[in-house]
C-alpha cells in the first residue's frame, strides 16, 4: 500500500529518514533482507542430486568395461586393457563426485 503524503509503499525501508538540507544525505532504500533459504531442499531436487551422481559414477566405469572387453577381444590382451579402461572410469568417476560434493556445499 502506497502512503499518500510521501509516495512510498510501507514496504521499503530507508536507513536515513529525515532530509538533512546541509549535507545533501536523502532518504535511500535498503535492500530488505532475503528470507534464508531452508536447509532442506525438496524432494526434486534431491532426486535430481542422486540422479547426477549416479549417472556421474557408473558411466565412466561401465564404458570402460565394455570398449575395454572388445578392445581385449580384437587384440588378445584379456583381461589388460579392460582393467585398465575400467580403473580409468573409475579415476574420473572419483574426480566427478568431489567436484558435484564440492558444488552442493558451495550452495550450503
């Protein structure tokens, strides 16, 4: 609701509130503080974080044992490069999963 002798809306809030002449300070608003935001997000967006890491961790590695077991069937190297691909997925699944815990408590 807009107050009408001066024109504001009782919602603003000003850290100065009378008009000193002398020096030139004026009214000036304030940005209201944001209500915090609750600890606990929704259930959407926890499902979204699992769904994240979850894709994130068993990509690389289940890659990695598939092109690694085709790999070892062409040149007859079994089981080598199919334990090496596969440590590879692993080595970036871990690197993906601090860098996805590091953004959620970034946000925190």
């Amino acid at each position: 609701m807009i107050d009408e002798k001066s024109g504001h809306s009782e919602s603003e809030h000003y850290d100065v509130i009378l008009e000193d002449v002398e020096t030139g300070i004026r009214p000036r608003k304030i940005k209201t503080p944001d209500k915090k935001k609750s600890a606990v997000g929704s259930g959407w967006q926890y499902a979204s974080l699992a769904g994240e890491i979850g894709f994130d961790v068993a990509v690389p590695m289940v890659v990695g044992l598939i092109v690694g077991t085709k790999l070892d069937e062409r040149w007859g190297t079994q089981p080598k490069v199919t334990l090496l691909l596969f440590g590879l997925g692993l080595l970036f699944s871990c690197t993906s999963l601090i860098r996805i815990v590091r953004d959620v408590l970034r946000k925190r």
